[in-house]
C-alpha cells in the first residue's frame, strides 16, 4: 500500500469550499491554474493530492484576510489533504514545500492554518530525531526527578566573555540545573564565541570537580553550517553539554546536519514563531510544526510560558508542550523536552505541572531568579521548591511556611 501524508487545515474562502479544496490539492501537487494534457487521469490518481475531508464549520461576511477572491460570504472549513509519499520522498525540506508552500497565498483563501500532521513510517527511517532527549539531558544535567531548573543570561548581549563567567559562577553556585545564552547572544566583537564558551567552562568545569555537578550550558551555535560544526566542537572538546541553535534562523537543512554532526543535545530556540502564528487564520499551530524540528533532531523546544510577557494564551502554551511530549509516531516516540520561559516564577509552577501532568521539562527563569533579595542562591532553591509543592500537591504559600527562600520570593514574584 502506498504511504500517504496527511495534514489537516482551517481554511476560509470566499468560492465553493469544494472547489478552493481541490484548487489547493492540485497547486500543492499535479494541476496548476489551466488544464494540462499531460495531466493525465492516470497521472492524477498517481501524484494528485487527494481531498479526503472537508467539514464546513462557518460563514462570515468578511474576510480575514486581504488579497482574496471578493464575495459576499466566507466559509471557514476543517479540510484534510493527503499525498503519495512517491512525489518527494522523506525528506523534510520538500515536505515543507508541499503541506506549506504556495497554499497560502491563493486568490481563493481568505484564511489558511496548518493545524495537524500525519507522518508515514518511513520518516522515521529517514530521519533519526533527537540524539538525547529527556532521558540523556536528565543524565548529563545530573536531574533524575522534577524539571532542570534553568536560567537565561542577562542582559541579552552587552556582557564580557569574563562577565558572563561571573554570572555563570554565581549560578552554578547557586544550584541552577541549567543556564543558556539568550538568542542574541552570538559571536560578535564584544564577546567572542570562542572566549566566552572557555571563561564559562572553566567556571563549570571548576565547579563540577569540587560537587561532582556540572551544569547544563546551552551555547548558541547559531551561524553557517561549518560555523555550528565548528563551534559544537570547541564546546564538545571543553567539556560543555549542550549546543544551542535557533531554528528558523537555520532552517531545516541546517538542523539537520547540525543533528548529523552533534554530540551533545541541541536546545533548540524556536525565535520568530510569532510571524508564522500570531494571525489565527495564517500560518501554523505548533503542533505540526514541532513535528519537523523534532524529526529533525532537536532535544529541547520551547515552548513560551504561563502568563508570559508574550501575546500567547496559556491555552496555546499548554498545547504546545502536550505536542512537544506526544509521539511523532507510533513507531518513533522521539522525545524531547519542553522548555518553558518567557515571564516566569514559582507562581507557575503548579499549574503548569497540572496541566502537562510530568515534569520532563526546563523551567527558565531570569528576573525570578536574579530578582530574589536573598541573592541568586536563594531564587533558585526559590523555584525549586516551588516545583516541589506543585509536584506534592501541597498550596504553595502552605509550603512557603517551611521555607524561608520561597517564603521571601512570594514577596517580589508577581
């Protein structure tokens, strides 16, 4: 039996739903805007994309959005596409060309999202997924139970390579499980790549000789492919555990070879997400979308946060990390870890391990750690033990009673 993709959408057009349906099922695969001779019922039946749902779900008087076929009605539909894998075979890139290409900007779509993914078992053949996952990141970061505990450093970009090394001292003295470069933060003059992974190394490795604990390092390798390889490899021969790269920055070639190459996790940034979902009737959910970057190789997607600083309802964010945690396929559950952020505190914590249900993820806070009046120290043992009465159940100002770090971190997280 042939294997077939399936990728669902919400669509609104101003025509007949049917025909701006086959009108994208033929764009996306053999027809074009005239018919062809050669498009053959033969040729058709082998590579046409086939409708295989279309429920219509509404009517409006006006668009969503501009550009479109004008008329005096729009209807918003559920609408399930599906295409012979023998078009392009398992490859990433073209399978995004094909599900998320030239649909979006036909005359008969007012509106467009990419809201599900179904894969067939040959991408898993074809593609490994994450080399480390939540088990290996547990194992390098030394955190058999509850979430790493994580910080971002600040400010973003304007520090030394020897001011982020005291940063990053008082950090790991601090307890922190984990602690990244922001996406900012590259290899620019003021802060060489090369000079700040070694100043920060030498604090970690320091430290990880006198505890026996050696903190989790994202640094953004972020650049041209033979940049990243490069700059994976000073980090490996350091003694680092983790590589950071900024996905829609690097595409999905340069996640790809990044995966071949790596042999560390890679934390992978998911900066630009807003221009390809922030219009609800453009774009992607994040669901489908983590999908690819998954396959891809990334160990670590964020995923925002709870009450964040961002426009994302917690809704969206809880979605995302449920997508994050949810097989790619039955064959190949390629797990990775959810990395929440954005805005949070131990105010959080709670509620999101209710709504995930687990604590396989990273939690990163920046204010809510460096903010506590105790000092750095007492912010992380704050949020952590935040997690510890989100995990036990146990009303967070109740827990606060029996400690002083969250009990003085109540005052200032807001």
């Amino acid at each position: 039996m042939t294997e077939r993709i399936h990728a669902t959408y919400w669509l609104e057009t101003g025509v007949d739903p049917r025909i701006a349906a086959e009108t994208i099922a033929g764009e996306q695969s053999s027809g074009t805007f005239i018919a062809l001779p050669n498009e053959t019922p033969e040729l058709k039946a082998r590579s046409g994309a086939r409708v295989e749902r279309l429920d219509i779900l509404g009517h409006s008087d006006t668009p969503s959005l501009s550009g479109g076929a004008a008329s005096q009605r729009y209807t918003q539909c559920a609408l399930e596409l599906s295409w012979p894998i023998e078009n392009f075979g398992p490859s990433l890139p073209n399978l995004m060309s094909t599900i998320a290409g030239n649909l979006f900007e036909l005359r008969q779509v007012s509106g467009l999202r990419l809201t599900g993914l179904r894969l067939p078992d040959s991408f898993a053949q074809a593609y490994p997924g994450p080399a480390f996952g939540i088990d290996g990141t547990r194992k390098l970061a030394g955190v058999t139970h509850g979430p790493l505990i994580g910080t971002i450093i600040k400010p973003s970009v304007g520090l030394s390579p020897e001011e982020t090394a005291e940063q990053v001292k008082a950090l790991v003295a601090g307890g922190i499980d984990f602690i990244k470069d922001d996406e900012l933060q590259a290899d620019g003059s003021h802060c060489p790549f090369d000079e700040r992974v070694r100043a920060v190394m030498r604090v970690v490795n320091d430290h990880a000789e006198r505890t026996g604990k050696k903190v989790m390092v994202a640094f953004n390798v972020t650049g041209d492919l033979d940049q990243m390889k490069r700059r994976h490899d000073l980090v490996l021969d350091e003694g680092g555990t983790c590589v950071m790269a900024v996905l829609n920055s690097i595409g999905l070639v340069g996640m790809t070879e990044l995966r071949k190459h790596s042999q560390l996790p890679i934390h992978a940034h998911r900066a630009g997400w807003g221009y390809l979902t922030r219009s609800e009737a453009l774009g992607w959910d994040y669901a489908p979308w983590q999908m690819l970057w998954r396959l891809a190789g990334a160990d670590h997607l964020h995923v925002n946060g709870l009450r964040n600083k961002f426009s994302e309802s917690d809704d969206s964010v809880i979605a995302a990390a449920r997508a994050v945690l949810t097989p790619v396929m039955d064959s190949a559950p390629m797990h990775a870890m959810p990395v929440f952020s954005s805005g949070q505190t131990g105010l959080q914590a709670a509620d999101t391990y209710a709504a995930i249900g687990c604590a396989d993820l990273i939690h990163t806070a920046g204010g809510g750690i460096f903010g506590h009046p105790g000092g750095v120290a007492a912010g992380v043992e704050a949020l952590r033990e935040a997690w510890v009465a989100a995990m036990e159940g146990v009303p967070l100002a109740r827990h606060a009673e029996r400690n002083a770090a969250l009990k003085a971190a109540l005052g200032f997280w807001k």
